[in-house]
C-alpha cells in the first residue's frame, strides 16, 4: 500500500489510504495500528462487497483530500501524493531519490495526455533550476530590469522580449538564444532576423525528447509571430517561460483540428489548399491550363513546381488568384513552359538521351551530365547535342565542359604529347549555322567539312519527298528553310525536327488556305497601307528600301524582295540594318 502523509494540525495527523482513497487518523502516533485497525472496519470481506457494489455510484473523488495533489512520477511510475502548499519540494525530493538528474518520459503515452506533458514540463523546470538555480535568478532579475527599462518594442514582438538581458555595465543588449551582444537601436532588427527565428526554434526543439521533436514540424514564425503553417493559425509565445511555450505547442498538436488537417495533408484531397486551388482553377482558365504546375501543400505559400518559385499565399482569394496569374503570366514562367516543350520533342526523338540529362532552370535548359547551359532554342538543343558526338566521334580529343563559366567547351588533344593543348571554344550567339562551327587547329583534321547538302536532302527524301523547294543551302553555306526564313543545323536529325515541328507545320497549313483563298484587290491596298505606317516610324535612310517589300503568303508577315526572306513586320528595323541584307544590297546595286 503507497502512502503519502502530512500534517493535518498540530497535535495529530492522518494517512492516505490508496484502497479506499479515505484519511484515516493516527492514533497516538502509531501508524501501523492505525492502518490495521482501519483495514479490519472498511476492507473487510463483507465491507469491501458493499464497497466494490457502490464503487461506481459513489465515485473515487469523493473522499479525496483537497490538501494534497497526485504526481506521477515517470521513472518509477507511480501515483504519489504530495501536499499542495510544499509541492515543488516535495517533487523535488522525490526525483531526487531515483538519483537522477534530468527528467525523461519514458514512453510515448506520457505526453498524449494534458497530465503527462504538465507532469514532465514541471518535472523539467525543476531539474534545470537544480542544475543553475543561480544563473536561473540572476537572468530573472536582468529580464525584470528589461521590463523597466525604456527601451520599447513594437506590438508583434513584444513576446520576444524574454530574450534580450540588459547589460547594465556596458549598456549593451544580450540576447541570450543567439549569444550576441547590441546596443539598443539593433534590437528590433535582431529579432526580426531569420537567425534569430531559426535560434529560437532549435531551442524549442532541443528541450523536446527525440519521440516529440516531429511536433515542431509544422511551426515557425510568420511576421515575427510564432504560428503553425498546418492550421494557419499563431501559437502563444512566452519568452519567459520556455516550457509554457511548448506546453502550447504540444496541445496544439494535440487539437483534434490540427490531427485530422495532419491525417489529411499526405493525400492533399480534402485539405484547403487543395479545395482553394480548385475554386481557382474553375474560375481562372489560365490557372485551370497549368494546375499541375502549382504545388499546393499546407505552407504558408504555394510554389510553380517548374520554375521552383513561391507563389505568394493570401487568405483573400482575389489577392492570392491575382498572385498565381501574375507568376503564370510572367516571362520566367513563359520561357520555363518553352523550354519544358523543347524537352518533351528532344525526349519523344529519343536523342542523346544516353549522353544527357536535360532540365529547366529558370527559363533556360541546362545539361546536367555536361554542366552546360543553353538558351531556350530547339536548334541550340540539337547543335550541343550533336557537337558533343563529334567530339566523342575523334579518337584524338575529348570533350570537358568547364565547370566555373559553364559557357564554354575545351577541346583537349590526346596524341601522345606530354602538354596537351586546351582550345577554349566560346558559345556562339545569334544563329547557329555551318560558319559557326570552329575546329581545333592542332589536330590532324584542322578544319570541319561542310556538310554535303545533297546527302542530307537523301536522307530525308524517303521520309518526306521531294524538299528541294523547302531547305536550301544559301550563298554563305547555310542550311535554311525557306517557309520559316530560318537556318537549321546541317545534320538530318535537326532538319527532321524542324520539318516535324509545331511551328514549321503552322506556317505550311497557312500558306495551303492562302492559295485556297487568294487575297483580293482590296487586301493588297490594305498590305501597302501597312508598308507605309511601318516606314512612317523609321529615319529617312530606311525608305529607299520600302518599294522592296512586297506581301507574303503567311498572313501577318512581309517579304523582302533583296533577301527573298520572310519578315515579321516587328522586326522590320533590325531586318534593314543586318550585315546580311547590307551584303544583298551592295550585290544588286554595287
């Protein structure tokens, strides 16, 4: 039978009995005699029958002492009964009889209840006031110092101020999470530092057992403000109690609406970011078009899984919808969606999908295996493709990519020597084509062949005919294809691509219902009524070449008759000052 006893006056005194839950009172000092005579009346064989029937009915609660409160213990296990006005000395005397210092629970089932988790946090503070008892005062007057000192915070961190400990001496400021020392007007852009967040919730973390340290991971500061990013919702922070703090973030967990968003959140069915995400998707079509894209987990931001950028949350919902079509919407996101596009046509060729590793990195695409990055063009893809095989192709070089500029391939010859000869080879901007290849000077072939165009035309031509009138091969050497007015790399993989792309077959399917629907007199007033607003905006050098521009068969674009290239009128200006139309015109009038 466990007993716990105390004075109930000054001359006698009484015990707990733990059958019956009853004070019984002490006779003349003998306890022993008491116990047994109050066993013989109560826990007799007819008594306890009786008292087993009414067990129920009567309720354990009714013969308990207001005069003690029940502790358990989490190393022994069990329930003692200590006086309420000596409560903290008695726990502390009985922790100190196990010889242990520091107080652990020994299972997970401890901290489920409210009861546990206050029996460990009080159980906690007195081990730790054993261990510094007197650094533990002396923080507690620097703290009470603060409170009147006149340094003022705002509102929202004002539950940061346990933290900050006045250096009367120096008159300087500590912060004793961070251990750091300011003076008085660095102490609100302090707190509001992430370090100083980040300090805060490892100290939380670190007090915790291993089994609890999960429970921190949906908590974090918003605005200065400590809160839960599962519920949304912000957890009381008391700076000068720490196991107040985790008092309130353990009981958060324990709400039954923070468990059943946590049951839910791994599915994301039927949490409010996806039900948000939803309501804007059936009324945003943009939104709707690139739903995937949006990563919509319980964070206190939403995240284009493309771009890997944050979409700024609002509870509002027309502030967050106009926060998602403004990243849907912008350049960044635009170029990503190309380049994505590029990688799903390289990926359906089945090319170079040995050798590389392709991914969208800000808008641009980027070859992992080679640590190069290109721009988002289709040709490009192809030309860092193929060079790579060429180089792979020599039995005298191989290829490395240097990791710092990520801009430029070197060449390194392997004939023998002792010194081998790093060529730096510069990405080449603008239009790749046959001029642009460069070769390594001291190899045994010191120039690439131009490719032979009738081959390549060959090649192609069971697949898809006769092409001769689609890619040519112009005065300079290049491949170019003459519906697109654009040149492509002269291998038979890029020409595929290009005849099989999107953009190629658009212009062909437009200039078919040109022929189908000629235009009419009144068009062709209309296109020299064009030609004339566009040179109206341009400097009087430009319009000797306005009667050189006549109309197309792709609807929206104009031809110019020196080049014989399709233009669009955009770009009418840069089209007027390019190296290639000069070289034209001094051909045809000297």
């Amino acid at each position: 039978m466990n007993m716990a006893s105390g004075g109930t006056g000054t001359g006698s005194f009484s015990v707990l009995c733990h059958e019956c839950n009853m004070l019984v009172e002490v006779c003349n000092g003998d306890v022993q005699s008491s116990m047994e005579l109050h066993c013989k009346r109560i826990h007799n064989s007819s008594n306890k029958q009786r008292q087993n029937v009414n067990q129920s009915l009567r309720g354990q609660e009714r013969y308990k002492n207001e005069n003690y409160d029940t502790f358990f213990c989490p190393l022994c296990k069990k329930n003692i009964e200590i006086l309420k006005s000596n409560f903290t000395r008695g726990v502390s005397e009985h922790i100190k009889s196990h010889d242990q210092v520091e107080v652990k629970p020994q299972s997970d089932d401890q901290l489920y209840t409210f009861s546990g988790i206050k029996n460990w946090i009080d159980n906690s503070k007195i081990s730790e006031k054993s261990e510094s008892s007197k650094n533990h005062l002396k923080n507690n007057q620097r703290r009470q110092n603060l409170e009147r000192n006149t340094v003022r915070l705002p509102l929202d961190l004002k539950q940061h101020r346990g933290y900050i400990v006045d250096q009367h001496q120096e008159r300087n400021f500590f912060c004793n999470v961070c251990v750091v020392t300011f003076d008085s007007t660095n102490i609100v852009e302090h707190l509001k530092t992430k370090t100083h967040e980040d300090n805060v919730i490892l100290l939380f973390k670190g007090k915790l057992p291993l089994h609890l340290q999960n429970t921190m991971e949906f908590i974090s500061f918003y605005n200065s403000n400590l809160s839960c990013n599962l519920c949304r919702c912000k957890v009381n922070l008391n700076s000068f109690n720490l196991y107040e703090t985790i008092f309130n973030i353990i009981s958060h967990n324990s709400d039954i609406s923070h468990s059943s968003k946590r049951q839910n959140e791994p599915s994301s069915q039927n949490n409010i970011a996806s039900s948000l995400m939803q309501y804007l998707s059936d009324n945003y079509p943009v939104i709707r078009d690139s739903k995937h894209l949006i990563e919509t987990n319980m964070e206190p931001q939403f995240k284009c899984m493309l771009c890997d950028k944050s979409i700024i949350y609002s509870d509002k919902v027309d502030i967050l919808a106009k926060n998602c079509l403004t990243h849907l919407n912008s350049s960044v996101h635009k170029k990503s969606e190309k380049a994505a596009s590029i990688l799903k046509s390289i990926e359906s060729l089945n090319i170079g999908q040995g050798n590389h590793k392709f991914i969208v990195s800000n808008g641009n695409i980027t070859c992992v295996t080679c640590k190069f990055k290109l721009e988002t063009d289709i040709n490009k893809v192809l030309h860092h493709i193929n060079e790579v095989a060429q180089f792979k192709q020599r039995g005298n070089q191989s290829c490395n990519f240097n990791d710092e500029s990520n801009q430029s391939i070197k060449s390194y010859q392997s004939d023998g020597s002792s010194n081998p000869v790093a060529i730096q080879r510069p990405v080449v901007k603008g239009p790749i084509t046959g001029n642009n290849i460069q070769s390594n000077p001291n190899t045994v072939s010191p120039k690439v062949n131009k490719p032979n165009y009738r081959q390549l035309l060959k090649s192609l031509q069971q697949e898809f005919g006769n092409i001769k009138t689609l890619i040519v091969q112009n005065s300079r050497g290049e491949i170019q294809c003459t519906v697109c007015n654009c040149s492509v790399p002269p291998t038979t993989a890029s020409i595929r691509v290009h005849l099989l792309g999107a953009p190629h077959q658009n212009k062909i399917q437009q200039m078919a219902d040109t022929a189908v629907n000629p235009k009419s007199g009144g068009d062709h007033t209309k296109l020299n009524t064009r030609v004339e607003s566009l040179f109206q905006s341009l400097p009087q050098k430009f319009q000797q070449d306005k009667h050189f521009i006549r109309d197309s068969p792709i609807d929206g674009y104009i031809v110019c008759s020196i080049c014989d290239c399709v233009i669009n009128p955009y770009y009418i200006r840069d089209h007027l000052v390019d190296e290639n139309h000069l070289c034209e015109k001094k051909k045809m009038f000297g």
